[in-house]
C-alpha cells in the first residue's frame, strides 16, 4: 500500500506525499490490527477512560501546530515546543491523573530532581 501510494503522491507532493502514504498505510494497518485482535481474542485495548487522554492529545497537538516558527533559532524553538507539551499535556495528565503509569513517571522525575537539586 504505501509503495503505490508513494507512486501517486509523491510526484504530486514530494517528501509530504511519501508522509501522508506512511500515515495512510499505517492507520489501515492498526485498524485491522486492532479488528483481528477485537474478533480473535475477544479483547479491545482501549477503554472509555482513555477518551480524555486522547482528546488531551489532539488539543496540544492542535494547539502545537502554531508553534512551528516562533523562533529561527532551532535551540530556542526546541525549547519552546517542549516547554509548551510539558503545560499542555504533562500537566494537566498529571494534575488531573488520567493515567497512572504517566503518574507514577512524573512523580518519580520530581523526586529524582528534588534529590539532585538538594531539596527535600
């Protein structure tokens, strides 16, 4: 699939065809991943609970979005955009515990600086 997507999008649309053909081939591939595991084993990874989290996603992917020139300087634009994640996403997952294991990872973060800026 992505060999004959690339074949017609990538005359038309250079590296960002050969993109948008990874992304199609991977969203069919997933979707019938999940469909077989759903069908054979008679389970579904995801759960209602996780519909927050996802919409948490989008929003600071949404919002991300305009951040791709605030600044020239590629050290400062890194900064920026991983400034930005960190109080759109980490934040609010964090402050309102949409997943443990992310929780449990912060937590541990903070201790491990604590511990190495000499706070208690």
């Amino acid at each position: 699939m992505v060999y004959v997507l690339n074949l017609l999008l990538i005359p038309k649309y250079g590296a960002i065809g050969a993109a948008i053909s990874t992304l199609m081939a991977l969203i069919l591939y997933n979707t019938i991943r999940l469909f077989f595991v759903a069908y054979h084993f008679k389970m579904v990874p995801f759960t209602k609970l996780q519909l927050p989290l996802l919409l948490l996603g989008l929003l600071t992917l949404f919002v991300g979005s305009f951040t791709i020139q605030l600044s020239d300087n590629p050290i400062i634009q890194l900064i920026i955009q991983t400034s930005l994640f960190t109080i759109l996403f980490i934040v609010p997952l964090y402050i309102l515990k949409l997943d443990p294991e992310t929780v449990g990872f912060v937590k541990k973060m903070l201790a491990k600086a604590k511990k190495a800026l000499g706070l208690r």
